[in-house]
C-alpha cells in the first residue's frame, strides 16, 4: 500500500488516539495524581504531585515567609513536617546545603524545593501565619523540651520619645526599628517570637547544636548594634531623635510548643532561662551598656571577651549568682 493511503486511511485513528492521551493525561492529573497538605488548622490544599509546599501556599493564598524568592538560599520557608515523614523525597542539592548549614532536625524542610508525593502535615516555622484554633495536631500542641538562646532587645526613653512625637511619627519610627531588627534576626536563622510594646524577643532553636544557636544570638545582637547606629543616623536628622537600645542573650533549656488561644497563637519558648534572658535585658540598663550576655551563651559561641569586664549577679530564684559580661558596644565583639 502506497504511503499516503495508508496516512489517508488511518489519520483519523492517529488524531483521535492523541485526544484520548491527552484527556487520559488531564483525568490522571485531576483524579488520580493529586495530594493533600494539610496545614495547621482545618486548611487543607490539594496540589498535583510535583507541585511544591511553597507553591502550595501561594495556590491557597496562605502567608509563608520566602525570603530568597523560593530559590533555597536562605531558611525562612521552613516547615515543620509532622505526618507521613518516611514518605519524603531526600533533600536536593540546594535544601541538603541549606539543612546542612545551619543543621535542622530531619522533619524540618524547605518548603520552596519540598515536592512530596503523598499527603503531608505541615507546619510554617517563620512567620507563619498563627491560629491556635488551626493547630489541630495534638503533637504539635504539646511543647518539647529543647536547648534554645533567647534574645530580648528593648528601647530606651521609649516614654520619653513618644510624650515628645506625635502618635504616627512614633508608630513609624517603632517600625523602622522592627524592620532593623526582624531584619537581621531572621538572615541570622533566628525567628521574631513577640512584639512587647517597643520589645521584641527572639528564639534561635535552627540548629540541634547550642553552639551554633548561640552564636547566631550573638551574631544577630552585634549587626542590630552595628546597623541601629546608621538608623539613628537617620533619625537625627528627620526627627532629631537618637535611638537607644539594650539587649540580653542566654540559653539552656525551655520549653518550645505551640501556646495561645484563637487567632493569637504561635510556637513560643517559656522556662526560666527565658526569663533570666529577660533579666539580663534589664541589666544593660543598670551597666548602661547594649548588651549584657551569660557566660554559659559567651562559652558555647566561643567569643573572645578578654577586652569587656565580667560581672557575678544575683538571679531571683536562682541559688547561684549568675556570670554575666556586660558589653557596651555589641559591634565590637569579635567571633
Ligand atoms: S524561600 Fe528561601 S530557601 Fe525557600
């Protein structure tokens, strides 16, 4: 048979076999390659496989932090994820560096390169958007026990500057120094924990090494003290204001869960050595200096203090006094 009447003859099998695996295709998409990703809360997106977690909240319009555009150079689409781990498709070359780095448990992922083939829970770890009622995984509502540092930075004459500026100036001078800090905190794989009035306090629980979480505490306090001196630069000259600052960084155990009610609910530390972070906070203002750390912090991130004074203070509640280093100028510090 010549060529063209075969053609002739079976071009309409030819056109209607490619239709049936095109709709065959959209069908198996549609019905049979579909997962679910359940977030906290009742939300729950269905993706086609091969569709990631980041994606996956943009298609549901859910906030997720993505600082680096989802191109898995920085951390902060991290996600907890708590179902079905064994499931996980291994880390590619850019999440294996990231997780790598900066060492996260194995259940902690990058949501922009994460392309699960099965249903997941997950939870947002920075920025997340927070509502307790969405939390219903009893797991993640328990709270674990884990080694974290903790950083408080507080303003200064805050009463003072607000008696002297009128409300909206206030509010935006408040958020010039929230970006400042939230800023720097988080490139240091900290995550922002409250907004206090004018303070702020700071979780650093990336890592499983204390080492490595308390360095970056002090990391994060010396660039807020480095990068506050060109905002105040600023300030002098549009309102004529000089923002003073003081911080307090320690660490050891805490309690870290998911705590709140409605929509106000986050993963927060509590524990005594969150408070003791918090005294040491108010103690930069009684050495009328930036920064006032825990010799147990300055150990593990291994800085060399030879050139600031060390101090022995009594901690309520603590039988021992506490072995502190008051900094003056956090900046200086050398790593
Ligand atoms: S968005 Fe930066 S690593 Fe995922």
């Amino acid at each position: 048979m010549a060529v063209t009447s075969i053609i002739d003859n079976y071009y309409p099998l030819f056109v209607l076999g490619i239709i049936l695996v095109a709709v065959a295709n959209v069908v198996r998409a549609k019905y049979f390659g579909r997962i679910k990703i359940q977030y906290p809360g009742s939300e729950t997106v269905t993706i086609s496989k091969g569709t990631t977690i980041l994606e996956a909240s943009r298609i549901a319009k859910i906030p997720h932090q993505s600082v680096c555009g989802g191109k898995g150079r920085c951390t902060t689409c991290r996600v907890k994820v708590i179902s079905n781990q064994d499931s996980l498709p291994a880390p590619n070359t850019y999440e294996k560096r990231a997780l790598d780095r900066i060492g996260l448990e194995e259940n902690i992922r990058l949501a922009c390169q994460l392309r699960p083939s099965s249903d997941l829970s997950i939870i947002p770890l920075v920025n997340s958007r927070n509502s307790l009622e969405k939390a219903t995984n009893p797991k993640a509502l328990s709270g674990k026990e884990k080694e974290t540092a903790i950083l408080f930075i507080d303003l200064r004459g805050f009463t003072k500057l607000s008696e002297k500026n009128l409300a909206y100036d206030v509010v935006y001078i408040l958020n010039k120094y929230y970006s400042v800090c939230g800023k720097i905190i988080e490139s240091n794989f900290g995550r922002l924990d409250k907004f206090i009035g004018d303070g702020i306090m700071a979780i650093f629980d990336s890592s499983e090494e204390i080492a490595e979480n308390c360095k970056n505490a002090v990391k994060a306090a010396s660039q807020i003290s480095e990068n506050m001196k060109s905002l105040n630069g600023q300030m002098k000259i549009e309102f004529s204001e000089d923002i003073r600052f003081g911080m307090g960084i320690h660490a050891g155990d805490t309690i870290v869960g998911l705590m709140g009610y409605g929509e106000k609910f986050s993963e927060t530390a509590v524990g005594d050595n969150v408070n003791v972070a918090s005294r040491l906070e108010e103690l930069s203002k009684k050495y009328a200096c930036e920064l006032v750390i825990s010799q147990y912090v300055a150990e593990k991130a291994k800085l060399n203090l030879d050139k600031f004074n060390s101090d022995l203070v009594e901690i309520r509640g603590r039988k021992e006094n506490l072995k502190i280093f008051p900094i003056h100028n956090a900046a200086e510090i050398n790593f």
